[in-house]
C-alpha cells in the first residue's frame, strides 16, 4: 500500500473563535483559547475532505453550508418553501415507517408517538400521531407539512425537512404514505412510561453536594492542587489569593458571567480563567481542559447557597444581554432549530424530546452548573452543553470561550438571578 505522507499537512481554514463582527467594532477579535477540540475548527483533508474536529465520539461532519451562531454570520434564516407532491412517485408505508423511527435522519419520535413496540422513546414536543390518518388530511397537504411546515406554523419547533434537504421528495412521499395508515383506535398502552403524555418524570440523582454521590464534588476538590501550583512565574493562585478558594473566592461567581473591562467582553468563571491563569502564574487554563472544568466547580462551590446576582445595568452589558437574547431565538443549523424551541415552555420545556425531559430555560438552568453527567461520567460546563444541544442538529460549533456564547450565557443566567448557586450539579 502506498503511504500518504501529506496527510499531516491537512491545515487548518476555519477557526470560528477568532470570529470577528465587522459590524459591530465594539467587540474585540477574541483568539480562542479552548483545547483542540473545542475551537470549532474544519480540517481540509488532502483529498479536499472538510472535517470537523470535535471531542471524542462527536459527529465530524462539516455543517458549513448551514447558519451558526457567529456575529459574522449574516446568512438570514432559510426562506419558507412551497412545495408540491412529485408526481409519478407511489408512496410505501413501511419504508415510510422505518425512514419515521430513522435515527439518523429524524427521529420523527423524538417528537411524536406513533404506536408499535419498537418507537421507544418516543417523545410529547409535537403532537400524538397514532390517528392522525382519521382526520382525513390531503396527502399533498402532509406533504407541505414535512417539506416545511413554516407555511402553516410560522414559529414551528418541526424542522422544515425538505426544504433544508434532511428528507428526499421520494422520502417524503413515503413518510406521507406512513402517516396515512395511522388509524384509531389505538391499543391502550399498559406500560405508563411508553407513553410521553403519562410517562413518569425523571427523578433527580441526590444530594448533589454529597461526594459519594456526586464525583464531581471530588473532581472540583482536587483542583485544590491547582489552585496551590506554582507556574512558570513563580506564583500560584493562592500567592495572591490568600486564605484559600473558600474565603477568597467567596461571592466570586455570583457576579459571573459578566462584562470585565479589562478585555472588553463578557466572561464567565471559565472564561475569566483561559487568561487569567496566564497572565498571573503563566500556565495554561484551557477552556474545556479537566483543569479549567474544575477549578471553575471549585470556585463557584465558594458561593454556594448564594443568591446569583449578576449586573447587566452597564450598556456594554445590555448591548451583550440584548445579542443573548436573540441567538437565543437564532434558527441555525441543517434542523433550524433555535435554543428557544426546546428551553420554552410555550414550546419544548416541560415536554419529552424522545425520553429527556426538556428544561425550561425562563426558570433558570444554570446554577448548577459544571455539573456530573451520570450518562459519561464526565463533568460538563456550560459551553459544552451548548455545543452538544446545536451540534447534533447541523449546526457547526462556535469555539467553547466565543463571545457568542458568552453574551448567551449571560442571557440565561439573568433568569437564575435571585436564586441560590448549587455547584456542581448531578444531571443525567
Ligand atoms: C423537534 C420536534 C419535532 C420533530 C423532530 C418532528 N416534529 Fe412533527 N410536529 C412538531 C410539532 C410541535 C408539531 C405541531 C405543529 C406546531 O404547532 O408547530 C408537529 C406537527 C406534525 C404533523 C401534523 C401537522 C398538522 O397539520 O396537524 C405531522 C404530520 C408531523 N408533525 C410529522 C412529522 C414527521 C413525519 C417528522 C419526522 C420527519 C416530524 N414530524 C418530526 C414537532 C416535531
Ligand atoms: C499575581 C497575583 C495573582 C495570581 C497568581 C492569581 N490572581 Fe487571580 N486575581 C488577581 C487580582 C489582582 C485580581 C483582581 C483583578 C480585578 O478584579 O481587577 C484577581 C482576580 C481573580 C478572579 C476574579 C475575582 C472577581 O471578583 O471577579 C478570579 C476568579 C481569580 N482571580 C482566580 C485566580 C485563579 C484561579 C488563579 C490561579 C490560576 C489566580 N487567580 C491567580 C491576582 C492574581
Ligand atoms: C432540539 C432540542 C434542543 C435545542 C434546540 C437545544 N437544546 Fe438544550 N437541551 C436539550 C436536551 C434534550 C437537554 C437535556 C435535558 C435537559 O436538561 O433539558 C438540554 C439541556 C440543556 C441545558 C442543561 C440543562 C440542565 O439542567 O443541565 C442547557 C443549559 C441548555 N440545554 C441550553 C441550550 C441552549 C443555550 C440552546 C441553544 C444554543 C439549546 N439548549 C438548544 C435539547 C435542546
């Protein structure tokens, strides 16, 4: 076999943390300092292959064609399209069926429950469908919904299937056939959890704080060495911040995220920490590094049990509340799928997408947060979870200590004003 000695040479063309906004000259051009994997950079292949790096297991499938969350981004939101049913095209039920329960493509049970004892978990975010054939709709009106349901449903959590190219005609055609041989009546369920609409809410895992119940406890414990590490400066965090994390950083993190002057950007915990560790002991503090995860849990466990009280009177930090606010409601992505689709509770929130149970973001989701994830053994901050929820729907990722991002955490902290910090948490 031939070897392929260029293959290192793949460069680097897409770094969405140096993002810049060319229209908006207040925010500086910020150079990520995030590990490797989550700048959200594409790598062109030799063979021309563009490739997204990503964590471990991560899709690396280049979303590039589709709207992110980066200010520079100025592609508008896809336009609503009419669409009619090809002709000469005969639908089939079953491969309708399994294109409905496809799990790369959809899953449509994500958000609908259709009968049968392989829809498992099927979801409560869009309506019940098991009768939807009684109600006698045109097959080419079924067809205009899934191609895009914008047209009947302007503010629709449906993704527009066939006008972002998700679903072929054929494909459609055959979905349409599917939802056609849904006829009551439907066999009652036995078991409560089958169904979304009854199903039981997830209970939480515990006392979060106790750390033979919560790894992370232990993870943020032993940031403690960090905290004491001398780095190549000479210094360490507890030089200058004397009587260790408990007193001195007491109260810190109920101020965060918030606007530091000092490098003209909105910060959180984890961002303040990527240059401050840096400037001040001269070792990194990566964003999405164990070290950053842990110091930030560590820091933000001195403020337990305090209120959050976040300030966003200042214009720098309106101005950043106000551009929070709107990737909040910013469609992007192959699914065009904004966070406030899921996070609402006149949308998602409270309802199950497949079998997780979506938070409502206007209540407040980020007191307790890193958190464990009991599901990867891991602990996750913010960043990740917002990577996460956008990724998997087609949307490239912004660089985890993005201004972007940043303005967005501090859109959703705003809720948890008032209420106490629970760090870490303990989630599925
Ligand atoms: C993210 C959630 C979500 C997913 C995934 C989803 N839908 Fe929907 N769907 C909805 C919601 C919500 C509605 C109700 C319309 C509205 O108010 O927005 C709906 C409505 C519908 C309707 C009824 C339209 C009407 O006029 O009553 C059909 C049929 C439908 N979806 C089929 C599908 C199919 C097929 C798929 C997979 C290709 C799918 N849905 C995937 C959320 C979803
Ligand atoms: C050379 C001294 C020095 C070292 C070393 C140092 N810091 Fe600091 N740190 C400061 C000073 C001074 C401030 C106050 C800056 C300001 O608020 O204007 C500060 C501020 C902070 C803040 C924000 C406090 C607030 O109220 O907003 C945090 C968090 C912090 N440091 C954490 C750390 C951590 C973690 C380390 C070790 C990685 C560290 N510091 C190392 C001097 C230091
Ligand atoms: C298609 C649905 C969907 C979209 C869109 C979505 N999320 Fe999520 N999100 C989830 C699911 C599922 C979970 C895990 C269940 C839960 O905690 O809500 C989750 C969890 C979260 C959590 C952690 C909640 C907790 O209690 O630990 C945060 C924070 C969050 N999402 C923020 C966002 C933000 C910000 C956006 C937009 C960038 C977004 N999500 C978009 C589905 C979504």
């Amino acid at each position: 076999m031939r070897r392929r000695p260029m293959r290192w040479l793949a460069v680097l063309v897409l770094s969405a943390g140096c993002a810049t906004a060319a229209d908006r000259p207040s925010l500086p051009r910020w150079t990520s300092r995030a590990v490797p994997e989550a700048r959200g950079d594409v790598r062109v292949e030799p063979d021309g292959r563009r490739v997204a790096v990503r964590y471990p297991g991560w899709t690396t499938r280049d979303f590039a064609r589709f709207r992110t969350y980066a200010y520079d981004d100025t592609r508008p939101e896809p336009p609503v399209q009419r669409a009619t049913m090809p002709a000469g095209v005969t639908g089939d039920p079953e491969r309708g069926r399994a294109l409905f329960l496809d799990r790369v493509k959809g899953p449509c049970t994500g958000c609908h429950l259709v009968p049968g004892d392989d829809v498992w978990p099927a979801g409560s975010v869009g309506p019940d469908l098991s009768t939807l054939a009684d109600r006698k709709l045109a097959d080419a009106y079924l067809y205009q919904q899934l191609w895009d349901p914008r047209v009947t449903f302007p503010k629709t959590v449906m993704p527009p299937w066939g006008a972002q190219g998700v679903f072929t005609p054929e494909e459609i055609v055959h979905l349409v056939a599917y939802l056609q041989t849904l006829r009551g009546p439907v066999v009652a369920e036995k078991d409560p959890d089958r169904n979304p609409f009854t199903r039981r809410k997830p209970v939480g895992f515990g006392d979060n704080l106790d750390p033979t119940n919560n790894p992370a406890v232990l993870r943020a414990e032993s940031a403690e060495t960090t905290w004491g590490r001398r780095g190549p400066t000479g210094k360490s965090c507890a030089d200058c911040h004397a009587g260790g994390t408990e007193k001195s950083m007491r109260g810190v993190a109920t101020r965060y995220p918030k606007y530091v002057e000092a490098y003209r950007r909105v910060m959180s915990i984890e961002d303040f920490l990527t240059v401050h560790g840096p400037e001040t002991t001269g070792a990194p503090l990566l964003i999405e590094s164990a070290a950053n995860v842990d110091l930030a849990m560590l820091i933000k466990m001195a403020s337990d049990g305090m209120p959050v009280v976040i300030d966003t009177t200042s214009a720098p930090a309106r101005a950043a509340l106000a551009r929070g606010e709107a990737t909040f409601h910013r469609r992007v992505g192959e699914r065009n799928h904004a966070c406030v689709d899921c996070h609402t509770p006149d949308r998602g929130a409270g309802k199950f997408l497949g079998g997780r149970l979506l938070g409502d973001a206007t209540a407040g989701l980020t007191r307790h947060l890193p958190t464990w994830r009991t599901s990867l053994n891991d602990a996750w901050d913010m960043r990740k979870r917002f990577q996460w929820c956008m990724t998997p729907l087609g949307a490239n990722m912004l660089a985890a200590d993005s201004i972007e991002y940043a303005e967005l955490e501090l859109y959703l902290t705003q809720f948890d004003n008032g209420k106490p910090l629970n760090v870490p948490g303990i989630r599925h």
